[in-house]
C-alpha cells in the first residue's frame, strides 16, 4: 500500500512539473524586489528571464501548455514562460492584441513582445495598428514593436511616438522618448 501512495505522489502533470521547477530555482531577492516594487502578481517565484528561456527552449512550442501557463494569471513566471512557447508564424492580430490587453504589466508586454511577437511576419503592422488605439497598453506595445523597425521606418516611427509624447500618457511616454532619443542617435 505505502508503495501505491509514493507512486502516486510522485505523478505530476507537466503543468505542476514545472511549477515545482519555478519553486526549486526561486530566487527570493529577486521576488522580494519585485514585490517592492509594485509587481501585481500574486505569486513571484524571482526566476529570471534566461532561466525562463532554459525552461522554453525545453519544452519547445507548444500550444496547448502556454494557454494553461498563460492564463495562470497570479503567478510572474507562468505568464513569462506562456509567449515563449507560442508559434509567431501562427500567431493572430486578435490573439496577440488580447494577449497585451490582458497583461497585468509592462514587464508582460516586454516579453510578451520580445519573445513572441516581434517574430510574427506581421508585427511591424501591428505595431502601426495599435499605435493608434485608444488603450495604452496596445500603444506601449505599439511602441516596444517599432522599435525593432526603426532602422527601416525611422521617419513614419519617429512621427508616432512624437505624437505618443504629446499625449504624456505615464505608460507610453518613456519609451516613446527612448525611440525618439534612438533615432536621433542613428542620424
């Protein structure tokens, strides 16, 4: 009987596995700084991103994971982890637009953008799209995508986050002014 209870025990679902894999690499510095500093989450386990790009890149893509991770919305690291292990390719306008919008911070839009959409062969009009939309959180979006096209579309990504400034929206205006400080750096 005590070996049937030890089986069982030791039987985790791969969402558990790796929620036992946030917990065994927690960093409590980390989560503690975070946590000081306004994170919204619930849950902070402290991983850092290039330990959560260890745990992506072994687990590959895979669809049907990343929605469990993503919409474990009290825990930093399932919602960093779930961008990681979409397919940019297959990625829609209205699932990565949803996907901004329900990010409870910056810090998932960065990654959210970084990791995932940046990729897609349609982020750059995207990023044009959302540029104009009434939610800041499409709009810092917005701003995190061109970045990665002002090389091609300084003058059109300049005009928008001028523009962005102009609206002195606490969210967007920073990085709006770090586009503007780029170009002129590349000039």
């Amino acid at each position: 009987m005590l070996s049937i209870f030890v089986v069982a025990m030791t039987e985790f679902n791969e969402f558990q596995q790796i929620k036992r894999r946030f917990f065994a690499m927690r960093n409590g510095i980390i989560a503690d700084a975070l946590r000081r500093g306004g994170s919204p989450f619930k849950i902070i386990f402290g991983l850092n991103l290039p330990q959560i790009k260890d745990i992506a890149a072994e687990l590959g893509v895979r669809p049907d994971l990343a929605k469990w991770l993503w919409d474990n919305s009290s825990t930093r690291e399932s919602m960093l982890l779930a961008p990681m292990l979409l397919d940019a390719a297959s990625l829609t306008s209205d699932d990565a637009s949803l996907m901004v919008t329900q990010s409870p911070s910056t810090e998932i839009i960065d990654s959210l953008c970084h990791s995932l959409i940046r990729h897609s062969p349609h982020a750059y009009l995207w990023g044009m799209k959302w540029a104009a939309n009434d939610s800041p959180l499409l709009r810092y979006a917005a701003m995190r995508l061109l970045w990665h096209h002002i090389a091609a579309h300084a003058t059109e990504i300049r005009s928008i986050a001028e523009s962005e400034m102009l609206k002195n929206d606490n969210l967007t205006a920073g990085i709006a002014r770090q586009i503007v400080e780029e170009i002129d750096f590349l000039q």
